[in-house]
C-alpha cells in the first residue's frame, strides 16, 4: 500500500486531499514513462515526479493523528512549483503542435509538387529505340534504390528507431493533451480542499517550515539523480 490510498477518500480531508494527490501523480507517472525520450517534455515529467516529497511532506499529519495536518509553507511550496510545471509543459505541447502544423504544410507542398505532371517532350524522328531502353533503365534504377531503401529500414531496430526520435507526433500531442487535462483537474480538486482546510484551521505559516520547503526542492532532486545511477 503506498502513502496516497484512496482508502482514505471518505474519512477525512486530509485523506481525500491525499487521494487526489495519488491520482495527480498516477499521471505524472504515466507522463514520464511514455515521453521519457521526448527530449523536454520527459525532463519535466521527470522532475515533477522527483518532487512528490513536497505533497508527501506537506499532508504528513502529526505524530498523533495523520488525518489532521496540513503544512501551509510546504504546501504552497508544492503548488508553485507544480503550477509551474504545468504551465511548461503546456508551452511544450503548443509548440509540438505548431512543428507538427509545418511539417504537414511542407508534406502537403510536397504531395503537390509530386502531381504536377511533366510536360511530354516530342521525341525525334529515329530515337524512339534509345528513348524507351532510357525508360527501362531509369525504372530500374529506381527499383533498385527503393529495394536498397526498405532493406536498410528493415536492418534497423524498430525500437532505436522510435526511441532516439525526439519529435512529437500528432498521436504524442493528442495523449499529453489528455494527461494535462486530468493533471488539471485533480490539480483544481486539490486547491479547493486545501483552500477549505486552511479556511477552517487556519495556514500556520512559520519560518521553519518554509526553509524546510525550500530545502526540500533540492533534496528531490538529488534522489532522482541517485536512482538514475
């Protein structure tokens, strides 16, 4: 059982807000998994799963009862930081998608450019012999080339192939649409529970805990380095 259950749901704010969190990181997890080789997008995945300590820390509880405890500084900490993230990774999809919308104007240019037919070149009287032997030559070395072309795409790894591309598809861009957005939405749930608790118990901001925030950042990080290795 792991330190986000949704178990807890039902019995108590600090339980749901937890719940949400979990849910929040299902995300980030699946984001970081399928676009851990999409250059700045997995970077950011990645981060933003290196600091969950900050969530983690923040809904703690007491040594007397986990249910009732909510760090203000930590808190805050962790929602600007991953207020953040999001903001950049949506920077990151508009500009996917803006790459994605060249690349099919040129494809489409190309294409067009394929259909425009040559005009036919009226051929001198005793040549037709030399011209049609040009003919079949020319085809065949182009069926050679395209041969030669498939037999290289074959001899390389389909995996190295999908892996080492950078470049964000259209089905790329459509799937970390559908991440932000439930990103988002558990994101907002979160805000609004947290909000209510503060509300009624008050923030409780003190100068301890916002240096534990701040030196909990860099903490994250050098745990993601120690796993990478």
């Amino acid at each position: 059982m792991g330190f986000f259950d949704h178990k807890h749901e039902k019995e108590s704010p600090i339980g749901n807000l937890r719940a949400h969190i979990g849910t929040f990181m299902y995300f980030v997890k699946v984001g970081k998994s399928k676009f851990k080789n999409k250059g700045r997008v997995g970077e950011i995945f990645a981060d933003m799963d290196n600091t969950q300590y900050l969530f983690q820390q923040a809904t703690s509880g007491t040594m007397y009862d986990m249910k009732k405890k909510l760090d203000y500084a930590l808190w805050d900490a962790a929602v600007h930081k991953y207020t953040e993230d999001l903001g950049e990774l949506k920077k990151e999809l508009l500009k996917a998608v803006d790459e994605g919308a060249e690349t099919d104007t040129d494809v489409f240019e190309e294409k067009e450019e394929e259909v425009v037919e040559q005009p036919v070149q009226e051929e001198e009287e005793g040549d037709w012999k030399a011209h049609i032997k040009g003919q079949m030559e020319e085809a065949e070395e182009k069926a050679r080339q395209e041969a030669e072309r498939k037999r290289h795409e074959e001899s390389t790894p389909a995996s190295n192939k999908s892996d080492d591309d950078e470049h964000m598809t259209e089905a790329d861009c459509r799937e970390l649409w559908r991440i932000i957005q439930g990103l988002e939405r558990e994101f907002r749930e979160m805000n609004e529970i947290a909000e209510d608790w503060f509300s009624v118990h008050g923030k409780k901001d003190g100068c301890l805990g916002a240096l534990a925030a701040l030196a909990l950042i860099p903490a994250a990080v050098f745990y993601g380095i120690f796993h990478i290795f």
